[in-house]
C-alpha cells in the first residue's frame, strides 16, 4: 500500500512525514530555500503513487465568520462562493463550513469562512508537488486541525483556549462551544524569551483580545489546554493562573498526549510539528482549501485505485469460477 505524505509548512520551512500502518515514519523537516525544496523533490520521488495532505501554520491566514440565508443544495453552494469571492480576493485558498443554524421564521445558517492570505508562501512547496504530479489530497489550516483535540481527549469546555509550542512560534486557538472563534501565532523570540513568563504573558493578551471583542466577558471562565508535546512548558499552567481570576490551565505532557491521542513521544521531542501531523493523518478536519483547480489529478487518482480494484476483483472472480468448474467436471 503506498503511503500517505503529511507536511506542515510555515514561513522558515516543512516538516514533513509519511503515514503509514497508522504510525508517523521519516520525518524530515526541509528548510524555506532553493536546498530545502530539492530535498523536499528527492523525499518525495522516493514515494510514487502517493497522495499528500498539506497542513499551513503561519500568520498568513484570516478567519471570518458570518451570517448567511438559509440554503441548500446548488443555491448554498453559489452563496458561499460569492461570499469567498467578496471577502478574500487575492487567493484560491479558501473554504467555508457551517458553524450553526438558527431555527425559527427566519431561517439562517452560520459558516466561517476562511483563507490562506499569501499564496505565495506555499508556492515553492507546491511546485515540487505538480512537477511530481503527486495528488493533493487536502489543504488545512493547522488551528482547525488542532480543534479535533478536544474531542479525542474528552476534554470540553465554554470557553477553551488550546495552546501549543511548534516549529512557527506559539499557537493559541479559542473555540467558545466547540466552535473556533479566534487563533493567534506569535512567532519565535530570542532564545532567551523562551520562557514561561513571556508566554504566560501573550496567553494573557489573548484573554484581553477576547474580552475586548466581546468573545468573552472578564467574568467568564476560560479554560486553557496547553499541548506540552516536548514536555518544555512544564511550568506554563503556575504562570498563567498565578494572580489571575477566572483562569483554569491543564497541561497534558508527552505521555497523555501519546496515551490519549497515539502520537509517539520521540516524535514529539523531536519534531516541534509531530503532534499536529499525527492530528492531521487521524482526523478529518473541516475547511479543506484546495483550489478546484488542484482536484482533479486527486479525482483521477481515486478513479484509478478503483478501476484496479475492479479489475482484480474481476480476475478473482474468474480464478473462482473456473475452479469451480474444473471441480464440476472432476465429479461427473
């Protein structure tokens, strides 16, 4: 069975990895350079007949969420297209998924809609791709990926911030009843910034941020799941609650991630990236923004591996059926 290819691109490189028998295997990660991409072309010539998944962690992103009529079928379709058209001009990469639906006489449905802002960033890394003519499977953002956590580690809450250190910077993702609301990245600091301090106080800012768009209230409760995936940001939770109301954190280190989710430590340790590829090999994550332009080598991909499997189950069915006869006529 061919593997299946997983990157993580920001703004300073890929980490990239195949999936295969429901582990990651050959992580790599290729630098944002002439170099980088080559080695990027060399790993994947090294896996033909496969697909890739993209996943985007970079500043470079917008998240709108509004109110649409109610609509389904072609009509729907045709709305949310002007929609995107309307708010994100100067990209393909866009997509859109229902949030809610209000009931009453005057239905409406309630989609955000996303975008990656700056094509260009992923346009190096998807030339390799179409020189190979490797199918694109999906194209995601990394914080909409980073919400099928919550669910698989049974851990819900109002107003949840999900916090994660990763190759691009430190990543906050509020989602207020499941549904994602705000995602911020700050990126890589000194060295010497790194610290439970400094990140304690961008957290902070986040709930400021919040309050102020009136996505929470200074009373609220809001709940802060920090994904520890090297076991660094042991500190992090004292920092965050220290002389502040209405704050709850929980860390969950290499080993609750790798017992609840799967993701291998080593992995995580070494690879700032490892845990949101595993989220992307194992979940399906809304607001696929591949072009459709980009789907139809995957849709003849698909057509392939079906049309082989027709073909084997047809030479099956003779084998059998001609062994059947032979026995037939070895009775008479």
């Amino acid at each position: 069975m061919a593997a299946k290819i997983l990157a993580c691109i920001s703004a300073n490189g890929a980490t990239v990895a195949q999936w295969q028998r429901g582990a990651l295997t050959k992580l790599r990660r290729f630098s944002d350079s002439e170099k980088g991409w080559s080695e990027f072309e060399a790993y994947l010539a090294q896996t033909p007949r496969s697909t890739i998944s993209i996943m985007v962690d970079s500043i470079d992103e917008d998240y709108r969420t509004e109110t649409l009529p109610h609509a389904s079928g072609a009509d729907s379709a045709q709305l949310k297209a002007r929609k995107l058209r309307q708010l994100f001009r100067s990209t393909p990469f866009t997509a859109a998924s229902l949030q809610d639906r209000s009931k009453g006489k005057r239905r409406e449905d309630q989609y955000l809609f996303a975008a990656i802002t700056r094509p260009d960033l992923l346009a190096p890394w998807l030339r390799v791709v179409n020189t190979l003519r490797i199918p694109i499977s999906g194209i995601f953002l990394l914080p909409v990926v980073a919400l099928t956590v919550s669910e698989r580690l049974n851990f819900k809450r109002p107003n949840l911030l999900i916090v994660s250190k990763n190759e691009s910077g430190l990543r906050q993702t509020f989602c207020k009843h499941d549904k994602m609301r705000v995602s911020r990245l700050t990126p890589p600091q000194e060295e010497g910034r790194h610290s439970a301090e400094f990140y304690a106080e961008e957290i902070n800012s986040t709930r400021m941020y919040l309050d102020a768009l009136t996505v929470t209230h200074v009373d609220d409760l809001l709940t802060i799941l920090v994904l520890d995936q090297d076991g660094s940001l042991s500190d992090l939770p004292a920092a965050i609650t220290q002389d502040r109301t209405n704050v709850e954190c929980v860390r969950f280190g290499p080993d609750e991630l790798e017992s609840g989710l799967g993701a291998k430590a080593p992995d995580m340790a070494q690879y700032s990236d490892a845990l949101q590829l595993h989220l992307l090999a194992t979940a399906r994550p809304k607001l696929n923004l591949v072009p459709p332009t980009m789907k139809t080598r995957l849709q003849v991909h698909v057509l392939k591996k079906i049309v082989y499997a027709v073909s084997a189950g047809i030479v099956v069915f003779g084998m059998l059926w001609s062994l059947a006869n032979a026995l037939l006529m070895m009775q008479a």
